[in-house]
C-alpha cells in the first residue's frame, strides 16, 4: 500500500495474485535463474568465432532499419551481471556507461527483475494519466518523499522520457508566468530532442532545420579555467566570475523586462561536459531570479543520485529555492515535481501513457535502494568510488603524460562530481576523443563523449552494482585502447 503497510488480508483479487505462495514460487524461481546464469560472466571476453558474421548480418539490417549505422555496435544478448555486459555475439564488456545513466543497478540485477516480475502481473503494460494503477502512485509518493526532505517540492507528475518531463516543465513555467515566454539557459546546456527542447539545447547540430519559435537567452556556466585567470589582488576570482554571470542575467532582464518565464538550472552539466559550480554561483543567479519572479527550475535527469547527496539541490543546499524540478534515467520512470504555488490549472499535463507496469515497480524498487544504502554522504559508495576512479585516472596520467597534454581551457584533466566522471586525454580534441571512446569499446570497455570544445571521455558507472576493486580491470582496457589511440 502507499502508506507502506502490507495488509494482512489481501484486499483484492490483484493482492491475491501477487501475494499467492505459486507466483511467489515462481518469482523467486526466475530471479534465482537468472542469477545462477549471469553468473557465468565474469570477465571481458572477445566474440564467439561462430556469432561474428551472424552479428554483422544483424548489425546491417539494425542499420537499415534505423536508416544509419549505430554509433556503436552494441546489441546485447539480454543478459549481463552487474557492471559487465554479454551482447548478441557472446563477448563481454565493461559498461561504464550504463544507457546514458540508466542502468545504475547494472545488468541482471535479481531484485529489480522480481519487481518488474510483479509489475509483469499487471492488467496492462503501460499505464495512462486517465487510468493508472496504485503502484504509479506509490512510485510517486515514495520519489516526493524523498524530495519533500530538504525542498518545497509538493507534487508529481509522471512522464515517459526526460524530454517529455522538461517538456511538461516548461509548459508549468509559461503557465505560471504567462504572457512571459523567454527561457534563460546555461550555455552548453541539454534538454532533450522534441522541437522545444532542441531549440533550448545549445547545440546547433540539433536543430538544424527546425522552425525557431522559442525564445531563448544563455548565460554562462561556471568556468572554473576562466575563474582562475580573472583573480587579481585581493579579488577572487570567483567573485569575479559570478559578478560577471549577475551582471549578464541582469542584463538580459532589463532588455526583455517580465518576459523570462524561467531559468533552467543543471546544477551540474551532463552533456555539457560534467560541469561543476561552487553553490555561491548558482544561488547569486537565484537571487536575481527570485526578485524579478522567474521561476527556477533544477534540471537532474541525468544528476539525480549520483551526488553526495541524492539530490544535486541537497549536495548544494539550494532545494528551497527550487520551483519546478526533473528527474529520470536512473529512476525508470521519469516526472515533474513542482510546489504548491506552480500546481498548474486542468488540462495542461496529461498523457495516454506515463509509464510501464514494470518501470514503476523497478523505479520504486531504486528509490528505495538508494534511500536505504550507503550510497551518500563524504564516505558514502558515491564518494568513495569516486576518489577511486580519480586515483586510477591520476595514476594513467602520471604514467603516459604523452596522453595527456594539458590546455588552458581543461584546469584538471580528470573532473566530474560523484558518479558523474570525465577525464580528458589528447587536449580535449573531439575527434581523437571520439576514436578514443570506440577503440575502447573494442577493448572491452563501454564509455562515452561530453564536452563542447574540450570534449572528455565520459563515465555513469552502474555504481549500485560495482566492485570498487574492480576499478584495475576497467583501467586496463582504458589503457590499451588509448595506446592504439595515440
């Protein structure tokens, strides 16, 4: 139930289902299964000689289905074990990446498999603002409680992807503060691929041919390289940067007066490069945006758990601030939070679906793991796993300078926050970067790209799952593929 009490006696035909001794068997059956099976992966291993051509066959009809090749050729077989990953021809990989953030659990976990067991049991496979199921709604309240903690977040509406939750966002924002319709935005930001969001994304490659009706103004994130020039005498340069920031939000204020609906906060960039900022930058924004009522909107799809804090406004102390939030990858399903004061009227959100049977059980199952694990604070996993992985970047450094060429524009050639992590070889140079991330999926380690000039090498380790010894294996991977690289 949503207040946390399982009845005694089942209340429905539907409690009576899940709570029949048979499907329990049978849960624990499967999960066990799967657990015995994934088992069996254990390392990074190459393809099986007889999967290689049959592999490529369904490598170019996935290609001709999509209209191009896959960035990379990942097809996973369906079955992993924690951080490590069997695709379709049989080898084995590293994921450091786990689907952009997803998969912070990893691959195969037996726990969240009996939820989406459970969710399985359901009438339907999705569920819909018109006709949902309890479990959306324990989903829900379970995500709220958590927020409610150090924040004025009051309620929640769920949405299929992060695109439709900034979506919904935006649209509470106009709502709230119409006739305003500009949007302020970090520069480098990311906010999705629908029309509104490819236009508030900075990134041209984006949306190119797209009509270009929303307004949108970009402020500068905080630029720590920058910062460190603009010291002189007795003033940081921190101070300067963010008299600089204040002075170019002011500006755009009075150019547009009572036209910025909101500012859209990552309190820490994802696409952008794993961006960081000193919460004196972020609060002096605020400020500015709370006297001329704009609303403030903290964008965490891609940074929700993988702070210090669960939540980025908690690791910062700004949740009082915070009007409207989003949150999804890691929790499945993803929503909009809002306050009481941003409740907006009937009829502005709504949705045939807003999540899968499933995805709210698995989802709840994760908020209430990360809730009861020793994920956060200064010596949580997070934070732990953290300095972990700095030290084995550190120590590559150290081992191959030729690698890593420092540039002004890069003040640490390993950065991130948490289990947002990036280190930066061969001075930041997107193509060499972009060789560097594929060579290394050859070498049996799964990572990305972020960054917008210098672009670094980017890892969302499945850290619910990952062995902190394990942290050599990855790096042995790294380091033969970067080899091949220079």
């Amino acid at each position: 139930l949503a207040n946390g009490v399982t009845p005694t006696v089942p209340l429905n035909h539907a409690q009576e289902l899940l709570h029949s001794p048979a499907v329990r068997a049978a849960i624990a059956t499967l999960a066990g299964e799967l657990k015995a099976r994934s088992a069996h992966i254990t390392d990074v291993r190459g393809p099986r000689d007889s999967s290689i051509q049959p592999y490529q066959d369904f490598m170019n009809l996935a290609a001709d289905i999509r209209g191009r090749a896959l960035l990379y050729p990942y097809v996973g077989s369906g079955l992993g074990n924690g951080a490590l990953v069997e695709l379709m021809d049989g080898s084995v990989k590293w994921d450091m990446i786990s689907g952009i953030g997803v998969h912070f659990f990893g691959h195969s976990d037996p726990d969240l498999a009996a939820a989406a067991l459970e969710g399985a049991m359901a009438d339907t496979a999705q569920q819909g603002n018109l006709q949902s199921n309890a479990d959306a709604y324990e989903f829900a309240q379970t995500l709220l409680d958590l927020a409610k903690r150090s924040s004025k977040l009051a309620h929640c509406y769920m949405s299929t992807s992060g695109c439709m939750a900034n979506e919904n966002a935006v649209k509470v924002c106009y709502q709230k503060h119409a006739p305003a319709s500009r949007v302020l935005a970090f520069k480098d930001c990311f906010m999705g691929r629908s029309v509104t969001m490819s236009q508030i994304g900075d990134a041209a490659a984006n949306r190119i041919g797209i009509p270009l009706s929303t307004q949108v103004d970009y402020m500068p994130f905080y630029d720590h390289a920058a910062a460190k020039r603009m010291s002189a005498g007795d003033v940081s340069g921190q101070t300067r940067f963010i008299d600089m920031a204040v002075y170019h939000l002011r500006q755009y204020i009075e150019r547009f007066p009572k036209q910025h609906a909101c500012f859209i906060f990552e309190l820490i960039q994802g696409e952008g490069g794993f961006n960081t900022a000193p919460r004196e930058f972020h609060k002096a924004l605020i400020d500015v945006c709370k006297a001329s009522s704009i609303a403030v909107w903290d964008d965490e799809i891609q940074t929700f758990g993988r702070t210090e804090q669960m939540f980025a406004y908690e690791a910062l102390n700004l949740g009082e601030y915070v009007d409207v939030f989003c949150v999804g990858k890691m929790t499945q399903v993803c929503a909009t939070l809002f306050t009481k004061e941003y409740n907006p009227g009937p009829g502005l959100l709504s949705g045939t679906f807003i999540g899968g049977s499933t995805l709210f059980k698995t989802g709840k199952r994760i908020l209430e793991r990360l809730r009861d694990g020793d994920y956060y604070g200064p010596s949580g996993r997070i934070a732990n796993q953290h300095a972990a992985f700095a030290k084995h970047c550190r120590a590559l450094i150290a081992k191959h300078p030729e690698w890593f060429p420092h540039s002004h524009e890069v003040v640490d050639l390993v950065g991130g926050q948490g289990g947002m992590m990036r280190f930066t070889p061969f001075a930041g140079n997107k193509d060499k970067i972009m060789k560097a991330c594929k060579t290394l999926f050859e070498e049996g380690v799964i990572v990305f790209y972020c960054g917008h000039g210098p672009y670094h090498v980017r890892m969302l380790p499945p850290l619910g799952v990952f062995n902190e010894a394990d942290w050599p294996r990855v790096f042995a991977c790294i380091e033969r593929g970067l080899a091949k690289v220079s």
